[in-house]
C-alpha cells in the first residue's frame, strides 16, 4: 500500500502560497484526512518564473534524494540517524528537483514546499510559516521509512481557490 500525503492550497498572495498538509488513510467509515502542517510555497504563476513559482497541481511521486546540497546541509544538520535524503516531489511539468524541507518565507523556496506548525496569513502581509523544523522532524521519518521498507509516496497537490 502507498503512503498518500495531500497538500491542500487554500491562501494564494502576491508572494506566496499557503496550504495544509495531510496524511491520507482509511478506517471504517471510509477515506480519513490526517493534518501534518501548514506548507507555505511561491505563488501561482500562469508562466513560470524560475525560482519564483509554486508547481502546479497534480499527483506527484516522491522519492528520497540523496545528492545535492540541500542534501549535504540537511545531512550535517540532522545527522545519517535521521537523515535518509531529501523528500524529493518528481516529474513535475517544467520543474527540476522539487524538494520538501524546512522554511520560513517564500525567500527560502525556488519552487519548493516549505513545512511549518504555524502559518500567518498572506493576504496582507507577507506569508510565514513558524516552527518549520519541529514539523519536519515530525512528518520527515515515517515518509523516509515507508520509502526505505520499499513503499511508494504520493503526493496530491489540490488548489481550493
């Protein structure tokens, strides 16, 4: 069986785009919807600006990259204990190594999904996410082990607006 995460956008701004991610199982009444974090990535763009634009919506693979320098930085921080590799979100159309990692503004994305345990709007100010690495650390080991014991990943990026 998958481990299926969904990404659910639900605030586009001028700078950035915030969302909700979850955890997607099942009981017995049917699909569940387990929340993870807030995500904060670029905004929506009609053409893509490098380094400027979310991706865009879709169901996405995810595998672990092991190469990089996010991957050295990430490594060095977390230690080969928890480090496996970066969440990395593939074949998405016109983008190239999308990551999932730690982050605050839209500043520390090129396109790729920031985590965070808070979110401060972006409609007025510009977006934030707070407490990035403590979601990390949470949501980042059991993708790495479902990917390590062979599992597929999945992401579902949904926009609501």
């Amino acid at each position: 069986m998958a481990y299926e995460i969904k990404l659910l956008r639900f605030s586009s701004g001028k700078e950035s785009t915030l969302g909700a991610l979850f955890k997607l199982g099942k009981d017995e009444k049917g699909v569940t919807h387990e929340f993870l974090c807030f995500t904060l990535e670029d905004e929506h763009r009609e053409k893509k600006v490098m380094h400027e634009t979310r991706i865009p919506a879709g169901r996405y693979q995810i595998t672990l990259r092991t190469v990089g320098g996010f991957h050295t930085k990430t490594l060095a921080k977390y230690g080969a204990g928890f480090h496996k590799g970066m969440l990395w979100v593939r074949d998405v159309p016109g983008f190239e190594y999308i990551l999932i990692h730690t982050g605050n503004t839209d500043d520390h994305t090129s396109g790729c999904i920031l985590v965070g345990d808070s979110s401060q709007q972006n409609l007025t100010k510009d977006g934030f996410i707070g407490a990035s690495g403590d979601a990390y650390k949470r949501i980042y080991p059991p993708m790495a082990a479902a990917l390590e014991a062979g599992q597929e990943v999945w992401i579902s990026v949904v926009d609501l607006g």
